[in-house]
C-alpha cells in the first residue's frame, strides 16, 4: 500500500489536480496513458533483449538493426556515418558492429549513388528481413488487429500521437 496517498501506478501529478469533488478525469486518463507507455517501453525492451539473445546479438547490434529499417523504410537509408551519430559509437565501433551485422547476414553495404561512389548506405538483406519477420511478425499481426478496432478519425489520432510521443522521447534521448 502506498504511503503517500497515491495508488501504485498513479501519476503523482493526478492526485495534485484533485478537486474537492475528487480526482480530475483528464489528469487520471493522462497517467493512465503515462503508464501504458512506460510498460510498452519495458516490454519492448525485454522484447529486444529476447530477439538479441535468440540471435545471438549485441544490444547495440539490435539497436542499428532498427535503425537501419527505419531509415530504409523512410526511404533514406543510413550510412555508416549516420548510425554511428544515432548510436554515439566511435568510428571504429560502428564499423566493427557494421562487419558483425554484414558477417551474420542481417545487413549489407551498398554503393548506390553512381555519381559518388564512395558513398555507402546500409540496406537490410533478404535473409536480415526474414529473420526479424519470423520473430516480429506475430507482434505486426496483433498491432494490426488492434489498430483494426479504430475507425479512420480514431486512427489519424493515434498515428499523430505516436508520432509526437517519439518524437519528444528522441530529444529526451539526445539531450542526455
């Protein structure tokens, strides 16, 4: 039992904005939503940490996977310069972590820009991608069904959400 008046998993915040007639709807909805989003980080982390391990990988391995996809999916893949600034890694790190994910199958460096062939991208191998579908998929499957149970107004909520609460958590991240 709590001892200072709030209920595990509250919000502290909540309870401040109470008013004599009882607790403010929208400040108890806010933790709610506060703590929904700190348990989907957890678990997406003991998810990470499942995948990593089941595939013999490094947290940081995991982590430019993602990024990798990302990029690639924004349609503006990484170079190794850009993940090394997104995984604060030396140079010499990235590159290594870079061989590691090459040697396994996951990624692969491609020289794309005919004007510059120096420039290097970092794209995701048929095999990288089956490997994260065969793990990840299900996960998809039953995002999708959630996200089936919003209309087109509801949805358009969440994507802007979303989009918002990552991006407020990145530049918590980067300003570490």
């Amino acid at each position: 039992m709590a001892t200072d008046g709030i209920s595990p998993g509250e919000d502290p915040r909540a309870s401040a904005s109470a008013s004599a007639f009882g607790p403010d709807p929208r400040a108890l909805r806010r933790g709610q939503i506060t703590d929904a989003l700190r348990r989907y980080g957890t678990d997406s982390t003991r998810l990470a940490h499942a995948f990593a391990a089941a595939h013999e990988l490094r947290p940081a391995d995991l982590f430019a996977l993602v990024a990798v996809l990302t990029a690639e999916r924004a349609g503006d893949p990484l170079t190794p310069g850009g993940l090394q600034r997104h995984l604060r890694l030396s140079s010499a790190g990235t590159s290594y972590l870079i061989d590691r994910l090459e040697a396994a199958g996951h990624v692969r460096r491609s020289r794309e820009d005919s004007a510059d062939n120096r420039k290097v991208r970092l794209r995701y191998t048929e095999g990288g991608m089956r490997t994260a579908l065969s793990f990840f998929g299900p996960l998809a499957d039953s995002t999708t069904a959630v996200l089936d149970g919003f209309d087109d107004a509801e949805i358009d909520v969440v994507a802007r959400f979303t989009a918002a609460i990552a991006d407020a958590m990145n530049a918590h991240v980067e300003n570490l």
